[in-house]
C-alpha cells in the first residue's frame, strides 16, 4: 500500500507508431518547448480530468478505416473495439 506523499515510480509505456507521424508530432509540440513525453502526459491527465477525450473527434473516414486496420494488423484488440464502437457511431450519423 501506497503511503500518502509517498513518491511512486513511474511507469513505462511502449507505443508503436508510424515514423512519419512521430515526426511531425515532435514537430508540433517542439513549437511549444515540450516532448513527446510531456505531450503525451498531458493528454492522458486531460483524459482523466474530464473522464473523456480532450478534443473533439474529427477524423475523415479514411483516416478512421485505417486506424482500424492497423490496430487489426498489430492485434492491439484492446482498443480495437473502442475504435469499432467509434467506428459504428461516425456510420449512424
């Protein structure tokens, strides 16, 4: 158990991306003096704030097929069936 004001050690996550996304993600946040790291960081206590995404969803719906395909191809299922549900709600409109 965990004591109050007790330091905890950080974890590590490991994600797979495309270079060129990486890329130009670092290109985007490097304008505002922060790394990958802290801009993923933030996102995730955005997230956890407002128990939510913390931007409005707008992708094409090619950019959505090939989401879905990747996480198919990599078989990260866990948030594959996050992306089918995404997927089903962007048909139904």
């Amino acid at each position: 158990m965990t004591k109050l004001n007790e330091p905890t050690q950080p974890e590590h996550l490991d994600l797979t991306l495309d270079p060129q996304l990486k890329r130009d993600a670092a290109a985007v946040y490097q304008q505002y003096g922060m790394s990958l790291t802290t801009a993923i960081h933030l996102f995730l206590q955005q997230s956890v704030t407002d128990h939510d995404l913390p931007f409005d969803l707008e992708l094409t719906k090619d950019q959505l097929q090939s989401e879905l395909a990747r996480e198919k191809a990599t078989g990260d299922t866990q948030s594959l069936a996050a992306v089918e549900a995404l997927w089903q709600d962007w048909k139904d409109l």
